[in-house]
C-alpha cells in the first residue's frame, strides 16, 4: 500500500524527505518525516489517519502528529503554509478572537472601578455610532471595487443566510417575549450580524491566502450595506408609530436619512461605483478615525456588563448565540449545493463568514435605542467564546487549509 519516494521537499533551510505516500487517498497525500526521524505529518485533506500509512521500520501505524512532534519539526524547518496552517488553525482564531475578549474584560474593569463615571458607557457609544463607525463603514466601502469583488453566488448564499437567520429571530424574539418590532429587529441583528471586517477576513486571508480577502470583503460589505442598514429601518418604523401612517413614513425616512451610519454606507456606496479618488490625507484621518471603532465598542460592552450585567436576557442571549454560530452557518451550507461548489474558496468562504459570532456594532445600534442592550451584548460575548470550538470544527469538516 506504500510507495517508498526517493526525491526531498526544499522547504527552506534543511532538506524534509516526503517518506510515505498513501495509495489509498491519491498521490497528493504526502506524509513528511523530519530528519530527526520522529514527525509525520498529513498533507492536504486527508483528514482521518489512513491505516495505509506505516511507520517503515517498525510497521506500526503513523500516527498523527501532536504538540511535541510539531514543535520537533518546527525547529527543524521552516513549516510549509499547508502544514502551518492546519497544525495552527485554533492558534490563529485564538489570535483574532482573543483581543474580543481582552477588551470586553478591560471594559468590565474599568467599570467595576468606576474609572469613567457613571456616564462612560453612553459617551463612549455615542462616540462610536456618530464619529467612528461610520468612518470605519466609509472607508471599508470606499476602497473596494464592487465590480471587483462581486461574486453573485456567494452573495446568494452568505446573504440568504444573514437573511434568513434575522428573520428565524425575529421570529423567535416575538414568541419568547411577544416583543415590539424594534426589540425583534435588533434580536435578528444579533442573530444574524457576524463580526467578519474584525475577525472574518483575517481568517479568510490566513485560510485562502491573499485571495481570501474577496470573500471577506464582500462579507462585510453585505452586513454593513445590506442587513444592518434594514435593521434601523425596521427599528425605526416601530420608534415612529403613532403618529398616523403618512406622519411615521416621513418620520423614518428622516430618520433613517439623519443616521450616520446609513450617510457613511450611502456615501461609501457612491464613491466605490463612482471610482472617486479620495484625497490620500483625508482616507489616512478616516482610517484612523474607523479603527477606534472596534476596540470602543468592545471596551463599552465591558463598561455596560459591569454595570447591568445580562439581567433577564440570558434565555434571549443563548437563543441569539445559537442562532448567529450554529444556525446561520447550517443555512449557508444547505443553500450551497444550489448556488457554489463547496470545495471553492468562495465557498468555503460563504459557511466560514456565516459562523462568525456577533459584530460590536449590534450592541451600539441596540445601545442608540436603549432596546435589547443586554441581550446584545451577552450575544457578543457568547457568541465569540461559542465560536472559537464551531470555527474551528468548521475549519477542519471542510478541509480548509
């Protein structure tokens, strides 16, 4: 069942031989022994241990390659960027996902000291939602060609499935609770808004490499554009109501014109189709301006959890959870066959963009309305902490890397 393979692997300053090579799975399945004779390592995605492979000179089966072996390779070679990533897929969504949860908790200190008064939590959102989001929303837009990066398919899929998921909670807001439509919108917004411009593209580059960033910027340009944008509307046509139904349609649609955040994905929408230059130092103040938005939002979750903690939306939090990493990944999958073919990064790029948890900026659009604040953020949290095992099973059911 083996073949002996007589040539070496150049992988940078020492020679690794390709020792072994499985019949079984195909001639690409390579298994690479170090010099040192000790590590085995599976190429590709070849994912159960193939009782094929033996160990030459005892018989014995290779087994797979653990914590010491790696390291035994590491300080042999340079590891290629197939190994690399698959031995260290948990340890960069670790990377991404940890800063979530070191900002929240730095947040949480900060209030449990009292360090920013009582009012820090609501000048920090206001902060975010008036100066820094919609800086952050404009230049993620402004510096993308649409034309570009368009993928209909995919578009189809991970947009289906946001759809779908802010749909299935509103649904499940309104039989739990019987909550008015702006707490229902803002349930299916934490359900179905990934954090995919924070955490998403960095996993789609790492996983796909350069390429990856199409996917995830498309992604992101999805949520901002698409449902966060339908979101304040729906929030805003319950704020208005009462006030007869001519009176609340120009009531919303001021409304929804005067949100910063709809002016700053408007605006970045036209600049891309335009293909307007903007000026190199007003794009540097912008960018810096759109990059405290993550951390602050994040920080004033913490202050918010310090203060009033999850209170009576424990039940609504691990609902929305399940939702934004188990549901909304699970319809992206059954809409695939129709649309994409799983094994393509767009894809693959579709289901893994779809299991993200929840973005900050659920909580700063709840937080504006002072509706489903708790709720928000416990899903933030959760749904971050939930994503790091459903990340990373995803990462290794679909062979990514």
């Amino acid at each position: 069942m083996l073949d002996e393979v007589a040539h070496g692997v150049d992988l940078g300053r020492r020679q690794v031989t390709v020792s072994r090579r499985c019949q079984h799975h195909g001639p690409d399945q390579a298994v690479l022994q170090c010099r040192h004779g000790r590590s085995f390592f599976r190429l590709n995605r070849c994912r159960p241990v193939c009782p094929a492979w033996r160990d030459g000179s005892s018989g014995r089966p290779a087994r797979r390659a653990g914590v010491r072996s790696l390291w035994c390779v590491a300080r042999s070679v340079p590891l290629c960027p197939v190994v690399s990533f698959r031995a260290g897929r948990v340890h960069v969504l670790l990377t991404v996902a940890f800063p979530v949860f070191a900002l929240i908790g730095i947040g949480w200190l900060g209030g449990r000291l009292r360090l920013l008064g009582p009012h820090g939590t609501m000048a920090l959102n206001g902060f975010v939602g008036w100066f820094a989001l919609p800086a952050m929303l404009f230049t993620a837009l402004a510096k993308v060609s649409i034309a570009e990066v368009l993928n209909g398919a995919f578009v189809i899929v991970f947009g289906g499935s946001m759809l779908l998921t802010y749909v299935a909670g509103m649904v499940a807001a309104r039989l739990m609770s019987g909550a008015r439509l702006a707490h229902m919108s803002l349930f299916g917004l934490s359900a179905s808004f990934g954090n995919v411009g924070y955490m998403g593209i960095p996993l789609c580059v790492t996983a796909f490499g350069p390429e990856g960033a199409l996917p995830g910027t498309l992604a992101a340009v999805l949520g901002a554009a698409g449902i966060l944008t339908f979101g304040l509307i729906l929030v805003e046509v319950d704020v208005q109501r009462g006030h007869g139904a001519q009176a609340a349609r120009g009531r919303v649609l001021r409304a929804v014109l005067r949100s910063p955040i709809v002016q700053a994905v408007a605006l970045g929408a036209m600049v891309s189709a335009l293909r307007i230059a903007v000026p190199e130092p007003v794009m540097h103040f912008l960018d810096l301006l759109g990059s405290a938005a993550a951390p602050c939002a994040l920080f004033a979750i913490g202050l918010f959890l310090s203060d009033k903690g999850l209170g009576s939306a424990r039940r609504e939090v691990f609902v929305a959870s399940l939702g934004k990493v188990l549901l909304q990944p699970l319809i992206a999958l059954a809409l695939l066959p129709w649309f994409l073919d799983l094994g393509t990064m767009w894809g693959k790029a579709a289901v893994l963009c779809a299991a993200l948890p929840t973005a900050a900026n659920a909580f700063v659009v709840a937080k504006e309305y002072e509706t489903f604040v708790e709720g928000a953020s416990g899903t933030i949290l959760l749904s971050t902490v939930a994503s790091v095992a459903t990340v990373s099973a995803l990462l290794v059911l679909l062979s990514i890397g």
